[in-house]
C-alpha cells in the first residue's frame, strides 16, 4: 500500500496518514483540528484531558492514543462529542481555581482557548474551590497550581528533555497534584531553571516565567488573533509549536 | 532514625530494583508504622529514583501512609453489605469509646480508625483490618473487647483467634470446588498432553476470563506465546476488590495449588518460566500460607526447575500485595503497580500479551480462571465445554451476600438462573440485586429469570442481595462514594465526574436535591460511560442509571423542593458568621424560599 | 432596525438590573452601548435597576445580574428577581464563577472579618454585630449556585457589543450566541 493509499475518513473527508501515526497526528497534519489539550508533538500521547475523545468505527476511542488504520471511520464534528468536550472543559475549570481576569497567562492559555471553542458560557458545575498552593521560591520561574490541569507535560519534559525529573504527579483521584522534587517541595530548592523545556511546555498557566506577564495587549494574543482551532492545525500543518 | 535505618537497609537486602519500591514500602511500614519523609528519601536514594518517586507511590495507595496512623490502624470494611449488617453504628461506637474522630490519631493509645472500601468478607461481615489482618463477625462486643485491648497496647499476635477466622462458606459446590484434587495431577495431565495439546485443550474448553471481562483465556494464551520476545511472564490477579466479590479468596485460603498448577500450567504453555500472584493488601493474612504452600510445592518438585522431572520446564511464581487500590484490578494498572508505580491503567493497544510487566508478553488471569485450567487439564476440553451454555462454558463461582439467609460461595454452571440462585441462598422478598458489583447491573425481580452468561448477565461473581425494605437510593450512593474514592484520577471524566456524581448525591441524600441533580447525574454517567480511560470511569455510573431508571420512588422521596435547589444549605452558610459576629437575630438566618 | 417600527406598536420589554457582589464594571459596560440606550428606550423600560434607582422588581422579562453572592442580602435580592423575571442572566465573571471575591473562598470568613475589623491593640475592637448588617457568606458563590440561571454572558466585564449582541438576540426571540471575538473571560 502507498502512502497516497493509507487514509482514514474524519467526517467524511478522506485524511492521509503516515504509517504510526495516531489518528490526532494524521488529522492535525492534514489541516483537520480535533480539539486536545494534553497532546504535545514533542511527547509521547498522554491520554488524560480525553478532549479528544472520538468515534471510530462505532466504538468511543481517543483521538490522540489510537493509531490510524485503514478502513477507519471517524466521527469528529458531532452534537455530541461536541457536548461531552464542553462538560469535560467545564470539569477542567470547576476543579481548579480558573480566574481569568488575573491570570497572566489569558489569551495565551490552551484551556481557555479550547474553553471558546466548545462555546462554555458558563463552568455549569459547583466550583470546588480547591486549596491549592503558589510556589514562588524560584528567582525565574512562578508556579500557580490553582490552574493545573495535570497533563504531565511539566513530569514528562523535566524527567525525558532536562533530565531532572523536578515534577511528579502525586495522589489519586481528586487528590492529584503535582509535587516538587526537593526536599522542602519548593522549587527555589532545585536545580530548575527558566531555561529548562519543562519552563516552557505548561499549555495553561501553572508554570509561568516571572517578570514577563501580561506583555502582550489584549486583543494582539496567541487566541485573540485566531481560534485555537485555526491556530493548531496552522501550527501541525506549518510545523511550528 | 538509627532504628528506620537499619529497617530500611533490612528491606533493602532482599529487594534493590525500583520495580519492587511498593513492597519495599509496604514492608518497611509493616516494621516502622508509616514512611516518613526521611525513610522515603533514603529509599529512593538507595534505589537510585527521585524522591518524588517514592511519595507519588506513598500517596497513591490508600494503605501507605505518609504520617503516623498508631500502633494500631482499624480500618471499617465500607461496603453496602457491611452497613446492612450494622457497621455504621459499630464504627461510630468504637469512635464514641476510643473519643476519636474518623481518621483522626490519638496520641495515647496510638490508634486510628478510618473507613476503607470492601475488605471481600461480605459472607462474614462486619468486617475490620486491623494492621491489615481481617477481624470478621463484628458485634459491640467485639468492638469493646478489641477497644480495650488497644487501650491495654496487647499485641495482635495475642488476640483471641476466633477474631480472625475467616470461613470459606461453600454452600454449593460444583466441578471446581466439589471435586477431590491430588496436588500435581493437573500439572501431569498437562505435561502429558503436551504444550500444543494443552493449548487445544483450552481452545475446545472455550474457558473466558473470570475475573469480568470475559476474554477467551485460549486466544490470550496463544498470543502471548506468539509474541515476540524470549521472556514471558504469567500473573494471576488476585486483587478481587470489585465489592461484593470473595470468591478468589476462598481459592486462595483451600484451592491454593489449583490456582498455582494453573498458573504453571499457563507458563507451560506460553512459555514463561515466572508468575507473579498480585494478592490484595485486604488478604494480607493469606501471604504466610500462601509462601507456605508455594515451598511446600517446590519441595514436591511441582514448582522451580524441571516441574514434574520434566526438562525444560521451569517455572516458579513470587508474590506481590497490593496496598489498598480498587483500579489495580484492572490488568493494566495492576502492573503498573507490579513495576512499583501507582496503579494507573495504560494506554491500550498495545495490550499486556505483547507488551506487559516490563515491556514484556504477559498474561494476566484472573485466580478462578487459572483454577479451571486445572480442571481442563485433567478432563479435557470438551467435557468443560459440555457445562455451562455455548458461550459461556463451564461452570461460574459467585459470591452471595446481603439478605439472604446462607451468604457465601455458590458454584453453577453457566446459565442458571437469578432466581434458582436466589432460591438457594434463601431469600424472600427481594427488591434487587447487583450482580457483578457497581460496576456490574441491578436488577429487578421482573429480571430474575434472566441467567447469569456473558451472553446475558455477565459476572465476575459478586451477587449482593437487597430485602424489600432496602434503600436502594443508599445503595447506589455507597456505590458512587466508592467510585470516587477509588478513581486512580488519570483522565478527566472519571476524576472529576466521579467525584461530581458523588456530590449530587449526598446533595439529595441531604434532602437539598431537585431534577437538576437528576439532569446532572445522567449526563455525567453517559460522558464517563462514553469518554473515560479505563473501565472503572465507564462503568461509575452504572448504579445511579440503573436505580433511577427501577427504584425512582427512592429518589423522588428525596426531591422534595421544585427544580432546583441552591448548592449549598444556606443557612449554614451563614454559620461562621453568625458565630464570630455573635449574632443570632432573624436576620442572621435565612430560610427556605417562601 | 425596521423591527423597531413595529416594536413601539407592542408592549415594551422589562428589563431589570443589579450588582450583588460586583464591581459594576459589567453594568457601566451595560452604559458603553453609548446611544444605542436610546433604541433599547423606544422598546424596553427598566425595572428595578441602579439606572432607575426602583428598589423592588415586579414582574419583568430580563433580569441581568452582576455579581456573585457573598452576603446575606444578596440572596433576598436575587430570589425577588428570579421570581419576577422569565429570563435570569448572570452577566460577568463574578455572576458566573465568583470573579474576584471569590479569591476569599480558600480562607475562613470568620479570619477575615478578625483581620479586617479587630485590633490587636485594642480589646474593644470587634466584628460589628449590627443587626442591619448583612452577614458573610462562608464562600462567596457564583448566582447558578443560588437559582437556575437561563443564560450566561461571560467577561470581565463582557464588552459593551457582547451585551448589546445578546440582549437584542434574547429581545427578538433568537437563540443568543457570542463569536470568537466576542466571547471571552477576561
């Protein structure tokens, strides 16, 4: 089979993929965006956010772990897989402490972005507002874990990229969080740095680089200017991220 | 700190890899009572991992403890059928007489007391662990009598015997539990028959997966064995922690060998010269027998080189616990947790019998299917086959419990009938029962002709049983607790939904519940059903479809104000307010809406 | 806008405002439709609001709540308007989710109002007890937490357009929606 043969069907439009791709891959390079939030190009797929939850076949997957494989019928666009992203979002924002309004990372943040997208009006749920701490022991480098949506890009690019394994994801179930790796838990106490990929991997604004917020007008920011719709599948398909 | 030095360095001698930090853990709180910061640290730096390594497993497993639970720690079994038997009031008693609250450490006597999930001794409840041996069988009594011997600082290996006495109740014996067994002739047979002929047997046996999922145990076996790779690996999960299921422990306590011939008998034909028994930590009081019977086969030739004097056919098997994880009964998880990570399920595919425990072929069985691979060694495939229904063979351990008047072990072939069931365990007047635990079905008395088959009502063997005056809004709330503290938190639907579920629950429990809950509560169970990782999430939210959908009066005696009820009960809202301004006018307060 | 020839010839739209625990930001971006006020006149009269300084709501057809509850006289507010009007809108970060007084909520109310009104130095100091006074909730909440909200206009505030886009859309019947440029959080 060629690879001009090898393709799948996202709603109903013939996608190509390369042998080992993942059907979140195929799309995003052939300019179709299925909505994701844990999914990094650099990284192996995580498969936790499940925004990218899917149809193939008849049969529930994720977009971002399942390979594509001939013969795949996949169902993106609709009404609802549509509804299930949008709660899931809104479970994201209830479960943390998501205040917009102050957070230097708006305008540039993945949640938020994919938040518009799904057209959330409104987190729909009881807030838990949760406790949840601010580390900012570290000259360069602020971490705010009311906005953590545990992806473990921070766990997987300080252990895989930076070899120093700072984070790690502790816990379970609701209980989850994600803990420094120092003896006092600060991350002024390690050997981390704002030049790590670790600094710069956070899709939300957990992990954010002191003296640097809000540099960008409003109305000039990464989704201000585009839906992150159009601005990840320009980015997959450029090459860029 | 001399002290927990020398106990790590102990624990360290036996076990060096990473692999092994959960039962290096376990067995170095077993000595020092908790794993504080300073005993972590060494841990990981004798093992070579970072420190966050070993606290992320420390707060994973709800048995690990990151600060001082007392000398001792009594944990009540939570399960439905623990609270109908009067556990509620039992634990608050023991509260009451220790002046503890739930969780709390009390300095004197060194004691805690907490609630845990179902401990798998629903025939013989209310149950406790205590230091993780199982107390069954407990009355007021009981609870005094042990209060006083915590006050007293006795040593457990002193208490009365008759605490830990465990039952294994068979009430119908069927092929598997019926049958005399000679120790070794199950592994003969299949010497006899040959690898190929073993695996044609199991092929005509048509056996699948007791543990729940139903998988066809001859395809898992042949693809493992045609994966590629030299080593092979066979693990038994004996983590049973599906509420309302103690089938495998009754296998474990009197059918030990059937269970390790078959486990042999699957590296026989796999290939594989290493099993691995994931035990739960709720049956920690079988690891001495269990390590007793494994040496005693050694010593008979029927484990370790050369099985039966026949060349090339090594095999031995190493036990592993668990520490207190609901999810690592999920294959994957479950060896995540024997590579001595937290339990989280994998992504799949690739599935475990081509890339398993250490990246490499694995099968992972469950305790009675590898049970009846001795059986299908001894008389063949096609007798198997010949019980049971077409697609599903053999016969089926379920675990009864609940109202029902002979709670315990009952072996059917495949196909019977709720109701004959029902008939046997003796019960009247039934309003429900869940088959194959929350994650499983409720049904009703309308459904009680159905059978229990993979075809029909499929089960990994829990059979609670419900009398008429039962609450079965209670039932699916225990159930929607359970969930959400067992949920491993990996993906969002379950981490969050579970805990969402709960909440509108406990929200109508408290009478503050509307249709807006109901609205909730049914979207959240089809999103977690079409959109969660791993079987737990899909299946969380079973329970509240099911008892909506057949016991909605239950509910709706709870919905008692209009559409919507505010999330919070207002006036207690007020509360702390009230206390710090000193304040109690009518004004302080606020009603119901008039 | 020839809707609004035919519109004088029917009954005029009620509309009702309030900030509960708001910074009446969302309501001076209520003011920033600039002269548009003057077509939203032809066609709506204002109820209770801080515009008319009316003190209690009859019955209305939007009611546009600013704010998230925090107090005791929150709640006496918001359930006279949600009683009163077809239509609840929780306008504004703090409506929808607490907004900024909600950055209380990891904190114990009864600390604050210690920190806030007593003085270390002076015993007499204390929480004022008046029985006038509204008392603190232990969180402040967002307004769908307190009564079913039937639509949300989300920012801080929403921009004069997004107000103006959705209620036109919810005057003339039409199911509101906010684009991307419109529709944001901050």
């Amino acid at each position: 089979m060629s690879a001009t043969d090898a393709t799948i069907l996202i709603d109903e439009v013939q996608v190509p993929f390369a042998p080992g791709q993942t059907i979140l891959e195929a799309a995003l390079s052939a300019g179709v965006y299925i909505p994701h939030l844990c999914h990094h190009p650099e990284f192996e797929p995580h498969g936790s956010c499940k925004l990218c939850s899917v149809v193939v076949n008849g049969r529930n997957a994720s977009a971002c772990t399942m390979k594509a494989a001939a013969g795949q019928e996949v169902e993106v666009d609709t009404p609802d897989l549509h509804a299930y992203r949008r709660t899931l979002v809104q479970m994201l924002f209830v479960e943390g402490n998501h205040f917009c309004p102050g957070c230097e990372k708006s305008g540039n943040c993945q949640l938020q972005a994919l938040a518009y997208d799904s057209e959330m009006m409104t987190p729909h749920f009881v807030e838990f507002y949760p406790r949840r701490p601010v580390d900012a022991s570290h000259p360069d480098v602020l971490l705010d874990f009311n906005r953590c949506i545990q992806c473990e890009l921070c766990v997987r690019a300080s252990r895989d990229i930076d070899g120093k394994s700072v984070f790690a994801l502790a816990g379970r179930g609701m209980a989850s969080h994600i803990i420094v790796n120092s003896p006092t838990g600060k991350l002024g106490d390690t050997n981390f740095s704002a030049a790590d990929k670790a600094a710069h991997v956070c899709p939300v604004g957990a992990i954010l680089i002191k003296r640097v917020g809000f540099s960008t007008p409003i109305g000039e920011r990464l989704y201000d200017l585009e839906p992150i719709s159009e601005e990840a599948t320009r980015c997959a398909v450029g090459g860029e991220k | 700190m001399a002290a927990e030095g020398d106990v790590v360095a102990q624990v360290l001698r036996r076990r060096a890899n990473p692999t092994e930090l959960l039962q290096i853990l376990r067995e170095t709180q077993e000595k020092l009572g908790w794993i504080s910061p300073e005993t972590g640290r060494a841990i990981a730096s004798a093992l070579g991992v970072p420190a966050t390594r070993v606290e992320s497993v420390v707060e994973f497993y709800s048995f690990l403890y990151d600060r001082p639970q007392g000398r001792y720690r009594i944990l009540f079994s939570d399960n439905i059928t623990d609270r109908m038997l009067g556990s509620l009031a039992l634990f608050e008693h023991m509260l009451k007489r220790l002046k503890l609250k739930r969780g709390e450490v009390s300095p004197d006597d060194g004691v805690s007391v907490d609630l845990t999930s179902c401990t798998g001794m629903c025939d013989q409840g209310p149950a406790v662990l205590v230091n993780s041996r199982a107390v069954t069988r407990l009355t007021a009594r009981r609870v005094d009598e042990i209060c006083d011997l915590v006050r007293g600082g006795v040593p457990i290996a002193e208490w009365s015997s008759d605490y830990f006495r465990v039952e294994d109740n068979v009430r119908r014996a069927d092929a598997l539990l019926g049958s005399r067994y000679e120790p070794g002739s199950a592994l003969s047979a299949a010497i006899a028959l040959g690898r190929q002929g073993m695996l044609d047997e199991m092929k005509r046996s048509n056996l699948r997966g007791r543990g729940g999922a139903g998988f066809t145990t001859a395809v898992k076996w042949e693809s493992c064995r045609n994966a590629p790779g030299a080593d092979r690996f066979i693990v038994c999960n004996a983590d049973e922690g599906e509420p309302g299921t103690f089938k495998d422990r009754v296998l474990l306590a009197s059918y030990p060998e059937r269970v390790f011939e078959g486990m042999a008998i699957a590296g026989f034909v796999v290939g594989a010269a290493r099993g691995l028994l994931y035990l739960r930590g709720e049956y920690r009081y079988l690891l001495e027998p269990l390590m007793a019977k494994l040496e005693a086969m050694r010593r008979g030739r029927l484990l370790g080189a050369s099985i039966c004097g026949a060349q090339g056919f090594d095999f031995d098997i190493d036990i592993h616990l668990g520490a207190g994880a609901y999810i690592c009964g999920e294959e994957s998880a479950l060896i995540e947790s024997l590579e001595g990570k937290p339990g989280k399920p994998r992504i799949r595919p690739p599935f475990p019998v081509t890339v398993g425990y250490l990246g490499k072929p694995t099968v992972v069985n469950n305790v009675e299917t590898l049970a009846q691979a001795t059986e299908i060694a001894l008389y063949g495939g096609r007798t198997f086959a010949g019980r049971g229904t077409r697609r599903s063979s053999g016969t089926k351990i379920l675990s009864v419990s609940g109202d029902c008047a002979r709670p315990g072990l009952y072996e059917y072939p495949f196909g019977v009938r709720v109701e004959q069931v029902l008939k046997d365990c003796g019960t009247s007047d039934v309003a429900a029962v869940q088959v194959s635990g929350p994650s499983g079905v409720c049904l009703t008395p309308d459904e009680f002709r159905r059978h229990v088959a993979f075809e029909d009502v499929p089960t990994a063997g829990a059979f609670m049983v419900f009398g008429k005056d039962r609450d079965l809004f209670e039932v699916a709330r225990n159930f929607a607790h359970f969930f959400a503290h067992e949920s491993c938190g990996f993906c969002t639907p379950c981490r969050v939904g579970t805990t969402l579920m709960r909440d509108a629950l406990d929200k109508i429990a408290d009478g503050r519940g509307s249709r807006y809950e109901i609205n909730d509560l049914m979207r959240l169970a089809e999103l977690l059903r079409r959109t969660s990782h791993c079987g737990l999430g899909q299946t969380a939210g079973n329970p509240v479809r099911d008892t909506w959908a057949k016991f909605r009066p239950a509910y709706e005696r709870r919905l008692i104000r209009g559409e919507f009820d505010p999330a919070v009960d207002l006036d207690a809202a007020l509360a702390r307010a009230r206390e710090i301004a000193g304040r109690d006018d009518a004004a302080a307060h606020i009603g119901a809406e008039a | 806008m020839s809707a609004h020839a035919e519109a004088s010839a029917l009954p005029k739209v009620r509309l009702a405002t309030t900030s509960l625990a708001g910074c009446f930001g969302c309501h001076m971006s209520l003011l920033d439709i600039d002269e548009r006020i003057f077509d939203l006149a032809k066609i709506a009269d204002f109820d209770r609001s801080p515009l008319t300084d009316i003190k209690h709501c009859g019955p209305c057809d939007i009611a546009l709540i600013e704010g998230g509850v925090c107090n005791a006289e929150n709640i006496h507010v918001l359930r006279e308007l949600r009683a009163n009007a077809k239509i609840l809108v929780a306008v504004g970060a703090c409506a929808i989710n607490g907004g900024l007084p909600a950055m209380r909520n990891r904190l114990d109310v009864g600390d604050i109002l210690d920190e806030v009104y007593r003085d270390a130095d002076d015993v007499r100091s204390h929480v004022p007890s008046d029985p006038e006074l509204p008392l603190l909730f232990d969180k402040v909440y967002p307004v769908n937490e307190i009564v079913r909200v039937d639509y949300f206009i989300p920012g801080c505030p929403p921009s004069a357009e997004a107000i103006w886009k959705y209620l036109n859309d919810l005057i003339l019947g039409r199911m509101p929606r906010l684009d991307h440029e419109l529709l944001h959080y901050d």
